[in-house]
C-alpha cells in the first residue's frame, strides 16, 4: 500500500503549492501601486516613494496618521531609510523596499546616510473629527 500514500503526499504538494501561488498572486497584487503615487490622498492608507539615485521621489508628501509608507528602493546606490535621525533601515540595495508607519502626528523628516542631498518631508496629520 505505498502508491496510495505516495499520492496522497503528491495530491498535498499541490495543493500547497497551489496555496502557495495564490498567496504569491495577493502579494504581487498589492505591489500593484507605482511609487510616488497615492500622495495627498485623505483615503490612501499606504504611501509609496521611490528611492533613486540620489533622490527620493516624491520629495515631499502629507500623510494621515497611521499611514504606512513603501521605499521602493529603484537606483543602483546603497541608500538607508532614516527618519528624524535614526537609521531604520540598515543599507538598502536595488530592489529593496522598505515599509515605514507615521504614527505620530507633524513634519518628519527623511534622509539618507549616505546622501545628504537625499532629503523628504513627510508631514502627518491626524484624523478630523
Ligand atoms: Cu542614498
């Protein structure tokens, strides 16, 4: 009675690796917003800005609080996410994102430690009640 039990492992890898696909499919489909866009929009929960060689695009975005914002990481330099002083995302390399949420309210400032030039201004508002 081996075969039988071979097929059962062999029907459970697919559908694991069906799962698997499907779960791919979900994240890819998040990644579907371009970096950059989204900005000054109330609705938008997520935020993107691209990371380029040496220059953050959008340099400047508002924000609502909780906001989380991607660095998509799109030049050829190593580049760092620091915000407000503090380095938060080690050394990023081409293809790197980075995911950051505003929780606090006003003007933060991101910058990177290699590239002074390299500066956003991220401000975050807080909800209108
Ligand atoms: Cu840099």
């Amino acid at each position: 009675m081996r075969a039988p039990v071979r097929a059962v492992f062999r029907t459970t890898g697919l559908v694991a690796g069906l799962a698997a696909l499907l779960l791919l499919a979900i994240a890819c489909e998040e990644d579907v917003m371009t970096p950059g866009e989204e900005v000054d929009d109330p609705d938008a929960d997520v935020a993107g800005i691209a990371v380029i060689d040496n220059a953050f695009a959008p340099d400047d975005i508002n924000i609502d609080e909780g906001t989380t914002v991607r660095f998509r990481h799109e030049g050829e330099n190593t580049h760092t996410i620091t915000i407000n002083g503090v380095n938060q995302s080690g050394d990023l390399e081409p293809g790197d994102e980075f995911a950051f949420s505003f929780d606090r309210t006003g003007e933060h400032s991101v910058t990177c430690d290699y590239h002074p030039e390299m500066t956003v201004s991220v401000t975050v508002t807080g909800p209108i009640d």
